[in-house]
C-alpha cells in the first residue's frame, strides 16, 4: 500500500481522465508502489525495455532521443504528470527514449501489463485507457507542429504563452535551447530580443 496522500493525488489525477469507482480504483491500488530517484538517474533508457508507468510526486525529468551522439529533448515531466516510455511498454521493444531525472525526485509506480489488463475488466478503465492515448497523440502532433511550422523564435513566444511555466522556472537554459531545436546561444540572442 502507498501512503494516503500519495494515493489521494495520484486517484485525483486518474480522476481527470475518467470517473473510477472504489471497486475501479481497488483494482490497481494493490500494484501501486512509491520508488524514489536521484538526480541523473533513468526512469527509462535507450536500448532497455520499460515496462511501467509512473505518476510524479516530486521532481523534474527531462525525455530525450540520441541521434548520432547528440542529445535531443522532447518533453520535460513534473509533479503530477504520469510519466512513461509509453511505446516500449506496449510494444515490449526496447525504448528509443530516455527519461532522466534532473532534480532527485519520487513517483507512484505500477507495471503496464496490469494497466493493460485492466482495460479488459472494467469499461472505467477502458474509457481512461482511450483517454489518455487521445491526451498523448493531442501533444504529439502538437509539438510536431511547433517544430515544422514555427521558428525558434516563435518556439519560444509559445513557450512563454503557453501553460508551460514550469519548464521556464524550472528547466536549465541549455535543456530548454535543446527542447526548442537550438544552441544555447541562440537562446540567449532570442531572450535578448524578447525582453527589449
């Protein structure tokens, strides 16, 4: 069992996907446990197969492809997001992703065979199943919009406009040049223009 607190906010975030029932949310609270990470440790890593899903209680991670050495940022994960190398635990392929932990941080934790198996026993967790692959296609295609339409200048006014405040509060400057598809430099230039 999970501490009470842990369960609460983890059972209230599910909750913005679908209504669970007791009988709903009984099913998988067994599963749950609380794991803790340190900083530049791997939730998930390239070449290994991942094989759970995590709800984040604390920290900052940061989600990254390598191409030819290079590191390329695609998304950062805070409190209260769920958190997966969601397509290595449905293909059971190893991942092409790795999550690192930037801060030490702590989650909730359960494997995704039994979320998989619990689509097929209860239509709540169906319906959250479809939900949360529908919340995860809607940021796919939008970050790949921002990437092929925008330019970085643009990649960072919609960063600054968007709900994405942790990311500049919180995020160093050279991760964020990278999530936006630029150096460090050009970063500076495009803040130097923003600000005047």
């Amino acid at each position: 069992m999970i501490p009470p607190a842990d369960a609460l906010l983890f059972r209230t975030a599910l909750a913005r996907f679908a209504p669970l029932t007791e009988a709903d949310w009984a099913m998988l609270e067994p599963h749950l446990r609380v794991e803790a990470i340190q900083k530049h440790q791997y939730f998930a890593e390239t070449g290994k197969q991942a094989t759970t899903i995590a709800f984040v209680l604390t920290g900052s991670f940061r989600q990254y492809y390598l191409k030819d050495g290079d590191e390329r940022t695609t998304y950062f994960y805070f409190e209260g997001h769920l958190m997966s190398a969601y397509f290595s635990c449905i293909s059971q392929q190893p991942s092409l992703l790795t999550i690192e932990a930037l801060t030490a941080g702590s989650y909730v934790v359960f494997p995704y065979t039994v979320l998989a198996d619990l689509y097929e026993r209860s239509p709540a967790w169906q319906k959250f199943g479809r939900l949360l692959n529908e919340y995860i296609a809607m940021g796919l295609e939008d970050r790949m919009v921002g990437l092929l339409t925008q330019s970085p200048e643009e990649r960072y006014l919609a960063l600054l406009g968007s709900n994405k405040k942790k990311i500049i509060e919180r995020i160093p400057q050279h991760y964020i040049a990278n999530y936006l598809g630029i150096t460090p430099v050009s970063l500076s230039r495009i803040r130097a223009r923003v600000m005047k």
